[in-house]
C-alpha cells in the first residue's frame, strides 16, 4: 500500500516516463499558445477570423483552465494597445515602462489595466457575454489554474507540480514579456508603421505567429501575420486547416498593392488601400533614402549619427512619434547640425502628410459622392484633378494594368472573387 502511494505521488496515474513529461508539457503549453493567438487576439479582438462555436469554446474554456484570463479583459488591454500605441496610455509600451519592466513584469502591467473598468466597457465589447462567461470564466478567474494543478499532479505525481508551474509562465513570458517588450524593442521591420513594433524572428513558429508583431501592427485586423515569402506564421497554417475542416472562416487578410486603371472617383476600396500603401511608401522610403544616409555618416563622419542613442537613430526613420520632449529637442538639434538629415527628415514628413491628405481627401469624396447620389458610371469629363492622391502614379505595361483590384483589408481571402473596376464607357 506504501509503495502503491509513493508510486503515485512520485509518478502520478500515469507513471510516465521523461519523454512523455516533455511531450505532454510541449502540447499543453502549444494549445495554450493557440488559444491566445487564434482565439484571444485574432478572432475576438481583430475580427480576422471566426470559429465553429464548439472549437471556439474550446479556445475560451483552455484559455481560462491554463492561464486564468478573463476574455473581455484581454480584449481590452490588446485593443487600448493598438489605440494608444507608445503613449502615456499605452498599457505595456517599453518606450515608457522600459524594457526590463515589461519583459519581467508584463504580468503586472496587464494587471493593473484590468482594473480600469471604463476600458474594460469601452473596449471589451462585443465579447462573450453568455451565462458561462458571466458564472464561471469571469467570476472565477483563478478556479480554472486551480483546477489544472490538481489535472497535472493526478496525471504525473510531484512532476505534475513542474508542468503546471510551467503552463502558468508560458504566458507571463513569452507572450507579456517577450512579445510585448522586445516586440517593441529589437528586431527587423518590414513596415514603418508609426510605432516601434519589430518582427523578433521571420518564422513564427514558437509563440504562434506572434513573433512577427511588426506585421501585426501594420495590419492589424489580417487573421495572416506571414506577409514575406520567407515568413512563417504557424497560426495560419492552423486557421487554414481548420478553414478545410469548415471550423473557421477567413475574414480579413492583409491587402495585396495593385493599381486600378481609370478610376475617376474613390470607393470604399479605395480608401483601405490607400492606408496599406502608406505602409508600403514609408518602407520603401526608409529602406532606399534614410538607411543609405545613415550608413554614409556612419561610415565618414566623427561624432555623427553614432554619437546618437539607438532611440533617436530609430526615430530618425520613423519620424519619433513616440520620443519624449526632451528626446524629440535632441533630435531637432542633431538635424539642425546636419542639413542631410534635415532635408531626409523633412521630406519624410511631406511625403507623410501627402499620403494623409490623400486618405482624408479620398474618404471626403467617397461621403460627397454618396450625399450627392453620384451615379457608380461617373463622366470622363468631371475627373478631378486631385486623382493623383487617391492612385499614385505608377508606370505599368497595358496586360499588367488589367490585373484585378486592390485586395483591401476586409476582403475575404477566399471564397469571393476579386471585384474588377472596369473604365466607364
């Protein structure tokens, strides 16, 4: 009998050996990875994707069992990220916490926010709201990591307390710590979005895509993180397999840039596109002006731009939304003291503040044409003389000019056929 109960305690129901320790806390761990990525932060809060409501559950009673966390809290804590990026309100940002706090406390951060319950109500909604949601998942948060140790210690005895100890930091770390602290702090960028997210690895394949956050923040509604060939984002080969299952529907993907012939008056495609284009300009312009500049002073001036902090060298690529007072006066002068960087730097800003224009401009004439009740078919004689900042101007042989329409974010990845904007007659 003694021995019986030593047994168990040392190796639990199932006497496993270490492969199955490994095996099994590499699964559980995973499902856990899967149920943020896929459920929590595509589905819930971006709207890139729904799933069938059994695997949906799923996701939410996983979520809850191994982390605890309140489905309507997450929400609002990752969306006030997006709206508040790099901000005083932002609730993880390392450029106002720091990295260090962040990375190890990112815990705590998500924790304090939870309590601001106006954000709770202003960004939590449309969440679940169901009677199990309001009963057992919100109300009792911590009864479903209760719940799991007893499941591990049963299954694997003392080595069960290791495996749940864990689960319970797999998320505080890689997820709080790792992605939101170095996300946002070291990395490459394949989008100069106006925040410093970076994309940590171009395999997404260990925190489930989420390693390429600069991709993320650049479109954030696409269920598909993976926008370069060479990128891998394992949480979309899972949407696609449950996509051929019929347990999850495409909503959103990151819009593909192409030009449309004659088009003499915005739409609604028209506007989306222009906002993935902007993207598309400023990395273009950062990858071909800034960085040439920055390696050409690097490489012959003394006390250059080597003398700047890696802070302001970013923000002289990004235009420093994010930079503090005294941070941003620093980076004035060093401009001021360098003509270069001044002209780069200024040009940069036109051309942001053209592409802006061109996004009010183009949102502006889509509600004048609707308030107007413009027919679709409009006069080649009344074109106006602004198109240039709707379409940029963009030199194609005439079989490429009848490629199809922009693919805008919000149009379905499969399952519609792109729509062909054809010249009036």
């Amino acid at each position: 009998m003694l021995d019986t109960l030593l047994a168990f305690a040392a190796r639990g129901l199932t006497q496993a050996s270490w492969g199955t320790w490994i095996a099994y806390t590499l699964v559980v761990t995973q499902l856990t990875i899967f149920s943020v990525t896929l459920y929590l932060h595509r589905s819930q809060t971006h709207r890139g994707v729904d799933f069938h409501p059994v695997l949906a559950h799923f996701f939410r009673f996983w979520s809850w069992l191994t982390t605890g966390m309140v489905t309507k809290e997450w929400v609002a804590i990752h969306r006030k990220h997006h709206a508040k990026v790099e901000t005083e309100e932002d609730p993880h940002s390392p450029q106002i916490y720091g990295i260090r706090k962040v990375f190890w406390e990112g815990v705590e951060l998500y924790r304090d926010a939870s309590h601001r319950r106006d954000d709770m109500e202003k960004y939590g909604r449309g969440t679940p709201d169901d009677w199990i949601e309001r009963h057992v998942y919100s109300a009792n948060p911590y009864l479903g990591p209760t719940l799991m140790v007893l499941i591990d210690l049963a299954l694997f005895g003392a080595v069960g307390g290791v495996i749940w100890a864990i689960q319970m930091l797999w998320i505080p770390f890689w997820a709080a710590g790792f992605v939101n602290g170095i996300g946002h702090w070291w990395g490459y960028r394949n989008f100069e979005s106006a925040d410093t997210s970076t994309n940590v690895s171009p395999w997404g394949v260990w925190i489930g895509g989420e390693e390429l956050h600069n991709n993320h923040h650049a479109f954030p509604s696409s269920a598909k993180f993976a926008l370069r060939k060479w990128e891998v984002d394992i949480g979309w080969g899972a949407i696609r397999l449950f996509e051929m299952l019929h347990l999850a529907t495409v909503l959103r993907v990151a819009p593909t840039l192409d030009l449309r012939p004659n088009m003499h008056l915005p739409d609604g495609d028209t506007v989306k596109a222009l906002l993935a284009h902007r993207f598309h300009v400023m990395s273009d312009y950062f990858r071909g002006v800034i960085m040439p500049t920055l390696r050409e002073d690097a490489a012959n001036a003394v006390g250059g731009v080597k003398a700047l902090p890696r802070k302001l060298r970013r923000a002289l690529g990004n235009g420093g939304r994010w930079l503090d007072a005294s941070s941003r006066e620093r980076m004035n002068a060093f401009t001021q003291d360098h003509p270069k960087f001044a002209t780069v730097c200024e040009f940069r800003a036109r051309l942001a503040a053209l592409i802006d224009s061109g996004v009010r401009g183009a949102a502006q004439g889509l509600q004048a044409r609707g308030r107007a009740g413009v027919s679709a078919r409009t006069d080649r004689t009344k074109e106006p003389a602004s198109r240039a900042l709707f379409l940029p101007s963009v030199r194609r042989s005439p079989r490429r000019s009848r490629r199809p329409a922009v693919a805008p974010l919000g149009t379905p990845a499969r399952g519609a056929t792109p729509r062909r904007l054809r010249p009036p007659s």
